[in-house]
C-alpha cells in the first residue's frame, strides 16, 4: 500500500513537471520581446554624439591668426596654386583665408558678431600669431587622438542584425537570411546536427510562440484561449508570423532609453534561462522554453529552442547573442569617444578664449598707445612759458620778432611762438632715427636683452635706449625686469609697462591674472613707444 501511495505522488510529480500549462513560457517570452523593443529602439542618432563640434572654433582661431599675420603673407593671392603643391597646410586652408578676407575677417563669436581687424605691426601682433597657432595645433593633435568607435547609426544597424541575422536590416524570407527552412532546423531540433537556431532573434520568437499546428505554443506564451494566426511554417511565413507574435508583446509602449547595462542585464537574464524546464532530463539541458519533448521543432506544443549544437560546438555559440554583445561593446566605446568628445569641445573653447583676450588685449594696448602718443602729441606742440615770454617781449615791435622761432600778429600787434615748436632740423634728425615714415624701430626683430639694448635709432626724451626687455622666470610666478626701460603716460600719469599690464586684467568681460598679461611679452624685445 505504502509503495502504490509513493508510486502515485511521484506519477503526479512528474506530471507536473511535463504537462503543458498556459503561460509555462510566459518568462522567456516576455524577456524575448524586451529585447526586441530594445533593438528595434536603438541608440539616438544625433551628432553631436558622434563628432565633435568644434568647426567654429578654428574658424575663429584661424581667423585671430590671419588677423595677426605679417603683411607678405597677408596680401597673397589665396587662389594661387603654383609654388605651393608640396605645402600641405596652405592646400588645406587657403579656400578658408580667402573666404575670411572676403569676409572682412568677421566672425560670429558667442551671440555677436566680432570684426577681427588687422593688428598694427609691432612685435606684440607676432605674439598673438603665436598663441593662435599653438592653439589651432593643441586643438587639432586633441582632435586627432579621439578614440575610434563607430557611429550611433553603425551601433542601430548591429541591433538589426541582432533581431534579424547578419547584414540583415528587416526580416527576410529568403533562405539562410533570418529564418531556417523549416521547424526542426529553425528551433535546433536535438541538436545533434547543424541548424539555424539562435540565427536571429525573430527566429527564436517564433519557434517559442508560432508552432505550425495548433495553438498550444501561444497559450505557452501567453495564456488559455490565446491564438497565434499566422503559424510558422518555415522560412516562408517567418516574417508574417514574426509581426503577429512581436504585436502580442506586453512591452510595446515606454519602451526606455537603450543603454549598455540595459542590454547587459537583458542578455544575462536570458543566459539564465537556457535550461530551467530541463527537470533532470539531460536532453533539455540547452532548451530556451519548457517544450513538450525534448525536441524542439515548432510542433504544437509548448515551444522551445534547442541551443545543444550551438553551445556544444567550439567557437559557434547562439549567434544573435554574439552580434548583441558585440554591440555592447561598441556601444561602450562610442561612451568612451562621447566623453572625449565633450572634454575636446570644453578645451577648444578655452584656447579659444585665449586667443581672443591675446588679441583683444593687444588691440586694447594698441589703441590706449595711439591715443596716448597723440595726446602727448598735441601736448608738446603748445608753445612753452619760456618760448611764450620769448616772443611776448617783441610785442608791438615787429621789427625785432625773430622770424626763426616767432611769427608777428599785426592784427593783435603781437609776436608770438611758431606754431608746432620743434626747427626742421629737430624733425628731420626724429625720422632719421625712427625710420621711414615715422614707423619707428623694429624691435621685434631682435631676440636677446643685449641686442635689444643695442638697437639702433633715435631714443625718447629721458630713455636709456631705442627698446626695451622684459623677461619672464617662468613657474616661479614672478617678473624679473632684466632691462624695463619703457613707461607709457595714461591719463597724465606716468605707469611702468608692467602696471600698465595691470590696467588691462579686465577687458570686456573677460578677465585674466596678471602673469598671463606678462606671459604675452615674456622674453621680449619691444618699441618704446612713449
């Protein structure tokens, strides 16, 4: 008695264990359909993901520096050709500088538009040249050691290929493309020979769902009474059957964001799931799915996908898993990239605002120095006391007016100072030692304090010499004035040149130390201009 009882409960067990029940597959099916929701999402295609952002940024760059180029090369004809085939750099930008010479040098910087004028040509305009050409080479070396990844579009089209098999962007019904010929080949049959289970995921969900009998797969999937119309056949009505499972999906709405742990976590979870129904039968050990036998042929019975072959057989594996972790993998170095990206984009705007405060700056220093020489200037042609009382005394005597230094008013009966008190001979000996026109020394030129020193021309009123040296101790954050010879008069004061840089830490909004201010002339050689 006691041995029928224990006969009957194991009966019962195992009955339990392998008679179909609705929703025995709801599990897997629900994780399938997550999976081809997630696919069919894919990543977002915009792209500032993929490529950097940063084209305005060397226009601006490229512009400062052509701003601030010296007049040789500034004057060319941009559409010359000839002479400059072995010169890469002048092939990749002369159609950019003939556009911004045409274009006045403007340049739509922040949320207005900016006119870069020329920079007068002094020894400070090679300065900025300098600073715009670091920056477009710092800029240009960041952008060429982005790590490669592919785009967002490449990563979709792995996805595709996930769902619907190799270089395959929708559901095919020619053979070998997203389904097997038939139930047996398709869903792994025993296993004990090739097949295409695990081709595609389309394929999958319709062995677990589809059948090609009655309906007992689909209440497998989903519940009593469910109903599949399109059954899968074979390769044929695969992708009829395919859309009619894929519309029973419970997942079908709010699908979230694609991300990598997303995906991750979803072929981990399936991983797990190959082989729970298996209840001790070996024969079951790689079947995705409880299945009514221990094959799986999309017969009418709960389906199943037999992963024996694919899994037993060295360096074949279930082949849509493979694309799909190929994609994650991809998908974390387009993250990679994407950082890198977004850090190169921050840098470029920082070299950017560099260069433009250098050459604002210089702009600043250029105009505040023209204003202060012509108001200098208009200082020193009004006539001396002494110069005054020395034609005064000749007043109603225009017989005595030295004509040399004073002119005789015979209206007012006066003899007054020549207008502008300097003698010819003053004025040729000023351009003799300034140079041609009045340009004045090209300090520029010279490289060391010595020399600097030695140059040669007519020196200011009060000054030690024609230029004047700054030098720079570089990550000490200090100046040393080797040789500081020159002043400028700001508003009738007098300031050293490095006060005068102090004046400048502020200049439109945009502010920098002081040692930034010296950096720009550290080791220099420059006009005195006052």
């Amino acid at each position: 008695m006691i041995v029928k009882v224990i006969a009957a409960i194991i009966a019962v067990f195992l009955a339990s264990q392998t008679e179909a029940a609705a929703g025995d597959n709801l599990k897997e099916f629900g994780l399938l359909c997550q999976l081809v929701a997630a696919c069919e999402t894919g990543m977002p295609t915009t792209a500032a993901v993929d490529k950097a952002d940063i084209s305005d940024v060397l226009d601006t760059l490229v512009a400062i520096n052509l701003s601030s180029a010296d007049d040789e090369f500034f004057n060319r004809n941009f559409e010359e050709v000839q002479g400059h085939a072995d010169d890469g750099n002048y092939t990749k930008y002369k159609a950019r500088w003939k556009k911004l010479k045409a274009n006045t040098l403007k340049r739509k910087i922040g949320s207005s538009d900016e006119l870069l004028q020329r920079l007068p040509d002094n020894s400070l305009r090679r300065h900025v040249q300098l600073e715009a050409l670091a920056a477009i080479e710092a800029t240009q070396a960041a952008q060429a050691q982005l790590p490669e990844a592919k785009t967002a579009a490449q990563i979709n089209e792995e996805l595709k290929a996930v769902l619907y098999g190799a270089d395959q962007q929708e559901a095919a019904t020619e053979s070998g493309k997203t389904f097997g010929t038939n139930g047996e080949a398709a869903c792994g049959n025993d296993g004990s020979a090739d097949n295409a289970a695990g081709r595609s995921l389309a394929n999958d969900l319709v062995c677990l769902c589809g059948g090609n009998g009655g309906n007992t797969p689909a209440e497998g999937c989903l519940h009593t009474g469910a109903t599949i119309t399109n059954k899968f056949t074979g390769e044929a009505a695969g992708a009829t059957s395919y859309t009619e499972i894929k519309g029973k999906c419970l997942h079908k709405d709010g699908v979230p964001t694609v991300s990598v742990e997303r995906l991750t976590a979803l072929a981990s979870h399936f991983k797990t799931l190959i082989g729970v129904h298996a209840a001790g039968t070996s024969a079951k050990n790689y079947h995705y799915g409880k299945g009514g036998a221990a094959t799986c042929s999309a017969a009418n019975q709960e389906g199943c996908i037999n992963y024996k072959h694919q899994l037993e057989t060295a360096n074949r594996g279930i082949q849509w898993l493979k694309t799909l972790q190929e994609a994650i993998d991809d998908m974390r170095k387009q993250q990679t990239r994407s950082a890198a990206i977004q850090q190169l984009e921050s840098k470029a705007k920082e070299e950017e605002r560099k260069v433009l405060l250098a050459y604002k700056q210089a702009q600043a220093i250029a105009s505040l120095a023209s204003a202060t020489a012509a108001a200098q200037g208009a200082q020193s042609s009004k006539p001396t006391k002494e110069e005054q009382n020395k034609c005064a005394k000749f007043d109603k005597n225009e017989t005595h007016c030295p004509p040399d230094s004073c002119d005789y008013d015979k209206k007012q009966n006066k003899c007054k100072p020549k207008s502008g008190s300097e003698s010819t001979a003053e004025t040729t000996g000023k351009q003799a030692g300034e140079g041609a026109a009045g340009t004045g020394p090209n300090c520029g030129q010279y490289t060391d304090p010595e020399k600097c020193a030695k140059a040669q021309g007519k020196q200011k009123d009060g000054k030690k010499s024609v230029c004047g040296w700054t030098d720079f101790i570089d990550r000490q954050e200090k100046v040393e004035p080797k040789f500081f010879d020159s002043i400028f008069l700001v508003n009738n004061k007098i300031y050293p040149m490095a006060a005068f840089f102090m004046s400048l830490v502020s200049f439109e909004g945009l502010s920098l130390n002081f040692m930034r201010l010296i950096k720009i002339y550290k080791n220099s050689c420059f006009d005195i201009i006052l």
